[in-house]
C-alpha cells in the first residue's frame, strides 16, 4: 500500500518551480509510478465526471494530480486529462448546459462550481489554446458572466438579489446589522477565483474574451474582500473573517467536545472557519496572485496571503506526526479550536453525531494544502506515506464523520484510502 500512495506524494510535488525546493526522489516519475496512475487515476478520468453526481468530488480529486502532470510534464497523464476535457466540450457539452440550466439556476452553483474551477485551472495549465480550450474559455467566460450580474443571488431571511452575485457582496460588505450576513460563501470565493484564471487565460493568449470587462470587476472585488476579511492573529499568519459563522448550525455546537444526544446550541465566540473548507483556499489565491504579474503590487499581496496562510497551518492547526499518531491531524477550526462541527448535519449517519476533535483531518490527504507552496507542509504530505495501509487508530479518525452522500467508488471510505486517490 505504500507504493499505491506514492502516486499521490508525487501529486503535491507541485507550485511554481522557481519557488519550491522539490527533493530529488521526488523529481523523476518512475515506470512502476506510470503503472499505479494507469491503475487509479486512468479509470476514474474515464468515468462522466461532469456530471451532478460527480461534480463536487470531481473537483476536489481531479485538481491535485492535474497540476501534477502538468508540473512534471508526464505526457501520458496529460493526455489523460485532455482526454477528459475533449468528451465533455465535444460530445457532451450541450447535454452538460442542460443538466446545469434548471428552473431555478440557484440550485446548481455550489456543486457546479467545484467542477468549474477544475475547467479553469485546466485552461491556464494548458501551454497552448486548442479548440478544446477556447471552448472551455468561452463557456466559463458567458458563465461566471451571468453568475455575476444576471441570475438571482440567494440570501437568507430576504429576496434574491436580480443583481447577481455582484449585487450580493456588496451588500455582505455593507451589512452591519448581523455579523453572519457578511459571510461570503464558498461558491463566491469559487468565481471570484475562476474569474482570475480566466484573465490570466486571456492574457497568455494575447486575446480578449466576450466579458473580460466583467472579470476585471470581479479581480477588484476579489482585493476588496481579501483586504477587507482576513484578520491577522500572529505575524502574517491569518484568518478569513473569524467569528462570522459563530451561529451558524455548522458551528453552533463547537463548544462541546464531547458528542452525544439532545445537545445545547454552545457557541464560540470569534471562530476561525473550519479546516474541511478551507483547503481550498491556497489554490484559490495562487489563481488571484497569478493573474498579475510579478512586479506587480497585487501579486505580492496575494503571495504573502499564502505565506500566512501556511504559519497559520504550521502554527496553529496541523499536529504532526508522532509516535502516538503516525498521521498528520488537523484541529476542526483554523484558528486552533477542536470542538464539535456540524452537529446532527444531514449528512451523518445517526442522531448526535457531529465531528469530533481532529476528525476533519482527512481533507489534509486531498494534497490542496500544497499549494501554498511551503516545503514543510510539502513534507508532512510525504510523511503520510508511513501510514499506509490505513487501520486502527487512524482508520477511525480519518473516516471521522464519513458521509451519508452517495459518492464515486473511487472516493468513498473507507475504501478510497485503498485506491491510490488520497494521501
């Protein structure tokens, strides 16, 4: 089992060259490597990841080992990839608009937009347009268009916002009548990334898309945020608006850490957000850095983003392996606090259950924490490798809170952890 998941120590040997330190084992891909993505990832990029069921998950297992083919230049997993892209945009892209266009177009976003941003990650790794992705450009180009301006803005306790999504931040920025207003979502911190690959697309092309003017607008929104949410705590380590989801039901009972029935609302005043989610974040800024160019202002600000965000991992968050617990953990909540996370959620499987300490940790073995491009959290992912075969103490803290959700049967747990996808 260790030599299945070597496969993913190579996925997080990733970042920018010229700012990441690869160790030398690491930086040829071997033909018994070549053999293991044949046997796991070949497979699962056959499967119709762009449908709803395979959305979510798609982005999150799919974006990893992408960056890793492109990062080595492995040809035959980059074709693999292209592979994946050519059947959706030229066989299936019609029936794609339909399954993402209902009714009500609120109802698709959170899910679609996971497998968005592996379509505009995909076109800014290519080193050369092609059909395929001007086509992909094109469509996120009209997407993120009407997401931001055109189709209704969901809000709780009030009307749709017929301004788009645009409307809605600036509102969140605005608000002061209730701290949990101000959230912005994670399907917002979504486009406000895919919008900035889509300017760096533009940009490495020399070509000017449909909405470019409206991408520009969501790369200022994306500063404002970032200079108006973080908080720093020590340093330049950071957090993304502590407290604003204090009541929310996710985090309502993070003040027990102990699970069990017919448990009181205990809330955690100034609560960092909660490390499953956050995961995505590095990635996310590595976009909004890199729409700019060195010299600029922005990407500095962006980089430093990054640099805090990982001293704010190593510090505060990550417990690193030891003789106790051979894995890496994670604390629930990024700013240290180990408490409960979404208690009776509709997800888990019996009544008062919730995620108990450490037991998000398992997000850490998607290999997104690599993108801040920190070699010690580099390290801690190839540490991983001792763990295999997963069983007894870390079997259970990993499958932690295992979801209800039917999922692809590469992913699912326990058995993912034997099928080369997680490390």
């Amino acid at each position: 089992m260790k030599k299945i998941i070597k496969l993913l120590i190579l996925t997080i040997i990733i970042g920018h060259p010229s700012l990441s330190t690869v160790h030398a084992q690491y930086n040829t891909i071997t033909e018994h490597e070549r053999s293991l993505w044949n046997q796991t990832m070949e497979h699962y990029l056959q499967d119709t990841l762009w449908n709803q069921f395979n959305w979510y998950d798609a982005g999150h297992f799919v974006m990893v080992p992408m960056h890793a083919a492109y990062r080595h230049r492995e040809e035959g997993w980059i074709e693999d990839i292209r592979g994946l892209m050519k059947r959706w945009s030229v066989a299936d892209l019609d029936a794609f608009k339909e399954t993402i266009e209902p009714v009500n177009k609120n109802m698709y976003t959170l899910d679609w937009v996971h497998y968005a941003y592996l379509l505009s990650r995909f076109i800014v790794l290519e080193p050369d347009a092609s059909e395929v992705t001007e086509m992909i450009a094109q469509y996120l180009d009209e997407e993120i268009h009407r997401l931001w301006v055109e189709y209704p803005a969901w809000m709780w306790d009030r009307a749709d916002f017929d301004g788009g999504m645009r409307e809605r931040i600036s509102w969140k920025l605005d608000n002061t009548r209730n701290i949990v207003y101000r959230a912005i979502f994670d399907v917002e911190l979504f486009v406000l990334a895919i919008a900035a690959d889509l300017l760096q697309y533009e940009k490495r092309h020399g070509r000017t898309l449909k909405h470019s003017e409206t991408h520009k607008e969501v790369a200022e929104y994306a500063y404002v945020v970032h200079k108006s949410e973080v908080v720093y705590t020590n340093g330049n380590a950071w957090l993304f608006q502590p407290g604003i989801w204090t009541v929310h039901p996710d985090y309502a009972y993070a003040g027990h850490h102990e699970k069990g029935e017919n448990l009181e609302e205990k809330h955690v005043p100034g609560i960092g957000q909660d490390s499953s989610h956050a995961f995505r974040t590095p990635l996310w800024l590595v976009s909004m850095r890199d729409m700019y160019s060195r010299e600029e202002e922005r990407w500095a600000y962006y980089d430093q983003l990054l640099e805090g965000l990982a001293k704010q991992l190593l510090d505060t968050v990550i417990i690193a392996p030891s003789k106790e617990f051979r894995g890496v953990r994670l604390t629930n909540y990024m700013c240290g606090h180990n408490g409960l996370y979404r208690y009776n959620h509709t997800t888990v499987s019996k009544v008062g259950d919730a995620a108990g300490a450490y037991q998000e940790s398992a997000c850490f073995l998607l290999g997104w924490w690599s993108f801040t491009e920190n070699n010690e959290i580099k390290n801690l992912h190839g540490q991983m490798a001792e763990c295999f075969p997963i069983s007894g103490d870390e079997l259970i803290l990993y499958t932690g809170m295992n979801t209800t959700r039917k999922r692809n049967k590469f992913i699912e747990l326990p058995d993912g952890f034997h099928r080369g996808l997680y490390c």
